[in-house]
C-alpha cells in the first residue's frame, strides 16, 4: 500500500491464532484457515459444518488464508 510519493508503507496480513467460532489454536503456517477480507479467521471444520464459505461477521466470502513461515 502506498500512502503518498514520499512514503511507502507495506501492511501484512493478521495472523490470527484462534478460530472466532470454536478457538481451535491456528498456526501460522497452517494450510486449512479461512479468512474475509476484514481477516475474520475461523478453522475449516466450522467453515465446512456451519458458515459455508460466508462470514458470520461480515457476509464476505472466506477463502483459505496463505500461509506463513514460523519464525524459528
């Protein structure tokens, strides 16, 4: 994201830790996370049982978060 010519500012994507639904513990690097565009989190077993790929929060669509290394 560029803020002005003068400055650039890069914003990284949350990593939240915990599903918002049934705070499962959700690592960095973990392949199965689902997210919306305001970074509302929720593991795949709630996405697949209950929410059907819609924010509860928001009614945006989730979609799987990408994955980050951990830092070791």
């Amino acid at each position: 994201m560029v803020i002005n010519s003068s400055i650039s500012m890069y914003v990284m994507l949350l990593m939240k830790q915990q599903c918002e639904r049934c705070e499962q513990q959700l690592a960095d690097e973990q392949k199965d996370v689902c997210i919306c565009s305001y970074e509302c989190t929720f593991c795949t077993e709630c996405n697949t049982n209950d929410l059907h790929n819609i924010c509860p929060n928001c009614g945006g669509d989730l979609v799987l978060r990408p994955t980050r290394k951990s830092k070791e």
